[in-house]
C-alpha cells in the first residue's frame, strides 16, 4: 500500500510515505501494550489535562491542522477548519464528560449489593477513512482515552499527513508514548493485527465490503468491534415544508465535503405538491456553485479526494443512465486541471437500476418523486443502508411520527442528518453496528464488571 500525500486540486504528488516493517510495528505493538498497563491506572483528571491540552492546540493552531485536510483531500478550506474545531470539541466533551459516563451504577437486586464497574480492556485498533480526517480519529481517540484505552490507528493512505500531525499532538499534549499511535501499514498487517491478542477490540469506519472483512477477522478472534460503514440518507420534503429553507439545507446535505460524506444527503424524495418547485430551485442552487482552489475562500465547489474517486463515480453514473435513469444535469468530469466533477441530478431510478442500491459518495443526487407521506417512508426504507435520514416539514409533530417510522440509526427533522459531540452516531443494516459519540460512544470498548455483594449466609 502507498501512503501518498495528492493534491486532488491540481494532481500533484506532495508526499510519499514507506510502509512500517513488521518489526518496528512489533515495537509499536509492545510500547502500546506497555503504555495501557501504566495509562489504565491514571485519574480521570490525569487523562483529561492530556486529552484538554490536546483540544487548546487544535483550536489555538487550527488553521495550522486545516491546510492538509485541503491539501491532501480537497475538502474546502473553511470546511477544514470547521472539523478542526469539531474535533476539539469532541476532545473537550469526552474530558468534561467521561468520569460521568462511566461512574459505576447501583443496581436493586432483591437483596444484598450490586454495582457495575466500567473498566478499560487494552489495546484498540482503529481503521479510519480519508473524508473527514480528524474527525474520525477524535471520535475514536477521545472516549477510549479517556476510558483508560490506548490506541492504535491506520489511517486510510491518501491523508498521511493529517494522520502523523494527530499523533504528533498527542505527544505535544502530553500523551505517553503508545497511548496514540498512527500506523502506516499494510492490509496483510491490519489482518495480523486483529490476530494479535494484545489487540482487543476494533473499530471501523469504510465501506461495507471492508465491513464485512473486518468484523469477520474480528469475529475469528472473539473480538469486539464497531463498524460505521455507508449510507444511503434519505431527504424526505413533506407539502408542507419551507421551500426556500429546505432547498438551502439541501444544498448543505448534499454538497458538504464536495458529498463525501456518510450521512449525506443522498436521495431526495419528494411529494408531489412540491417536487417540480423543488427540482427547479435545487438545480439552480447546485448550477451556481463555483469550482476553484480549496484553499481559496471563494470556491464553493471542491475537487472529489482523488482521481480514482471520481472515476469510480463517473462509472456509477453512466451505468444509472444506461439502465433507464434520467440525466437531469451533469454528470460528467469539469473540463480543468484536478478531480472535478459536476454537481449531478439523476431521477426515473427503478429498483432493477443499480443505482437505486447503492451508494453515491460525491455530488450526485439522486431525486424521486411520492405521492404522500407513507410512500416517502416506504421509499426510505427500501434501501440496504440505515445511517441517517431527514425529514422537512413545518409540522414537528408530523415530523416525528414520521422520523419513527425510519428504519436507521438516525433521523433528524428539519435538518440534515449531522453530528454534535453529544448526539450517538451510527446505523443499523449495511450501515454498520455499535455507536460513536455521546455517552453512547464511551461504552463500546470497556468491560461492565457486575460486582455482587450478598451476605455470606445468603441461600444460592
């Protein structure tokens, strides 16, 4: 595998990274194995002035941290910013909160005394993707941290220098050797990792191919892991929603990060009343959108993370069309230097067109038109993926009736499905299995130790 810093923005190679032998990830390993034994043993204080610190640099040195993330990936530089603060936020939240979280709990038996203890269980390997850099890794990083883990992470090969700058700010934050380490490593590696019985849990977050691979080498080895795999976020827009609003929030859900993005927006169901209405104003919004430097303000339109992603898209929307879909606009590469492609409308998808099943990751849309609400949700739900889905209309309570009916792991009303340091992240389905975040998220990786205290002449 190449760890290869590309400008996607112009197709320069900025960087190129070797791969760890087998013995120096031998070495990494055992410092990690050898840092959780002394780590698990700190205070809660102890570890959050480490995991505060490390939140005070990203936002002191934030647009330090954000000119790789465009660099490497694209993502435009305002954008970059913004994650390098919502990982600091993320840091701050698991550093106030974590003591609470995992404080033991006082159950009621019958008789006697029960209580359940969370205790960390070791060493954690993480496998992270390429669209949000940091906030991949903070999510990761933080709670289990702060649990008393330590961690391990192969970060995915085009953001190399993202991934070393966040191993560096750990050590800058105060962090022992092993309790953060970044791995460039194979895949044949990341197997003998997961075999490795000083790992003891896994975490993912890709596709659902690599899902499907990872949770089965996991499984072999009686490990826990976390999967948070793609999605297909369904954009339902009832009768009654605001239009102009709506469109606006739609251009966000679809085109935040250029559509790399999980919990896009990915196929908007519209009823009927509005759908035309909607169509026209989405198609202008998406229309004035502004190709450029990322580094520069003034883009509104980044290039996809690579070349090889945009071709891969590119692809999936010629098989679409050649399967019946109607090409509304775009659909094709912008005519400049670097992986740009146009922002695309693809509508008259039938269940029989592959594109009805799959994931679109990048500026395409997919649009249908429902009759009412029970086929909106009906739509939604027919669909392999379950991450996220939204729900616009000025009627909460209709909103939430329908948010119910949903079949993910999240739904939100009157906005694009997102993430907040204190809401659960995760899917059901081909989306995946466990949560980040919140205090949901602190609770994947330790053990919850029932200890029992009955009188010593108690019947069995």
């Amino acid at each position: 595998m190449t760890y290869q810093s590309v400008n996607p923005y112009d197709g320069k190679v900025l960087q190129t990274f070797t791969e760890l032998s087998d013995a120096r990830v031998e070495s990494a390993l055992d410092t990690a194995a050898t840092c959780f034994a002394a780590w698990r043993q700190k205070s809660f204080a102890e570890r959050a002035a480490v995991v505060a610190k490390a939140a005070a640099i990203l936002r002191v040195r934030a647009d330090e941290f954000a000119r790789p993330v465009t660099l490497e990936m694209g993502k435009l530089i305002e954008q970059a910013r913004g994650e390098v603060m919502l990982s600091a936020d993320i840091l701050d939240y698991y550093a106030k909160n974590a003591e609470g979280f995992l404080a033991p709990r006082q159950l009621t038996p019958e008789s006697g005394q029960a209580d359940v203890e969370s205790s960390p269980i070791g060493v954690l390997l993480g496998i992270e993707p390429w669209n949000f850099p940091y906030y991949q890794l903070a999510r990761f990083a933080a709670p289990n941290l702060m649990a008393g883990n330590v961690v391990m992470v192969k970060h995915a090969a085009c953001v190399p220098q993202c991934a070393i700058a966040f191993e560096t700010l750990w050590l800058e934050a105060g962090a022992p050797e092993g309790a953060y380490t970044n791995l460039m490593v194979s895949y044949d590696q990341v197997n003998r990792l997961i075999d490795d019985p000083r790992i003891k849990g896994v975490a993912l977050t890709g596709s659902a191919d690599a899902g499907k691979m990872i949770a089965g080498r996991a499984g072999q080895n009686l490990k826990k892991s976390t999967l948070e795999l793609g999605g297909s976020d369904a954009f339902i827009v009832l009768e009654d929603a605001d239009l102009d609003q709506t469109v606006e929030w739609a251009i966000w859900g679809k085109m935040n990060n250029t559509g790399q993005c999980c919990v896009a927006a990915k196929r908007f169901i519209v009823v009927d009343q509005l759908a035309d209405r909607f169509l026209d104003k989405f198609k202008m919004a998406l229309a004035a959108l502004k190709p450029g430097d990322p580094m520069d303000e003034a883009t509104t339109l980044g290039p996809l993370s690579t070349e090889s992603a945009l071709v891969k898209l590119l692809e999936q929307v010629k098989r679409a069309v050649a399967k019946g879909a109607t090409l509304v606009m775009g659909g094709d590469r912008i005519d400049r230097p670097g992986s740009f492609m146009q922002p695309t409308i693809l509508t008259d998808i039938e269940p029989g067109n592959p594109a009805f099943r799959e994931e679109f990751f990048g500026p395409v849309a997919l649009f249908f038109r429902v009759g009412n609400e029970d086929e909106a949700v009906a739509l939604a739900n027919d669909s392999d993926f379950g991450l996220g889905g939204s729900v616009f209309t000025k009627d909460v309570a209709r909103g939430q009736r329908l948010a119910s009916r949903i079949d993910t792991g999240m739904v939100f009303i009157n906005h694009p499905t997102w993430t907040a340091p204190d809401l659960p992240f995760g899917g059901i389905k081909n989306s995946g299995y466990g949560r980040e975040l919140s205090a949901a998220g602190i609770q994947e990786f330790v053990n919850k130790k029932l200890v029992r205290t009955a009188a010593i002449d108690a019947a069995a």
